[in-house]
C-alpha cells in the first residue's frame, strides 16, 4: 500500500485539499495507466477513510505479530 500523508497536525482544511487534489489526479488516464503498468490499484478515499482502513490494518497485523511472537523493536 501506498499513500501520501501530510504531516501530523496539518490543519483540516489543508488535508482536505491536498484529499481533493490528489483525488482529482486520479482521474487522469496517463497516471491510471502508469498504476495499473505497476500493478497498482489507486482507492481515492477520503481522509476519514484512510484513517479508518490504517487502523483495522494496524489490529490485524498487530495480532498476527502477537501471535507469531515476533519481539518488539
């Protein structure tokens, strides 16, 4: 997975902006072209979105680590 995030406390409006930019980019055939040559499959999600799907990934992966018993670093 692949993401652009601005920096942690970035006003709301600006995330918002640079959601909406980055969203429109998505619709620009060469750019989905140049993804889809890397295999890549672009989401578009809104902030709010991305920061739901880290979480559950960040539970999963947390209790696969757990139970792989991999040390902490």
């Amino acid at each position: 997975m692949q993401s652009s995030l601005p920096f942690a406390g970035t006003p709301n409006a600006i995330v918002r902006k640079l959601a909406a930019f980055a969203r429109q980019g998505l619709k620009e055939p060469a750019l989905l072209e140049t993804y889809a040559s890397l295999g890549a499959r672009p989401v578009g999600s809104s902030p709010e979105e991305f920061a739901a799907y880290t979480r559950s990934e960040e539970q999963k992966w947390a209790k696969l680590i757990e139970l792989a018993k991999v040390p902490k670093q």
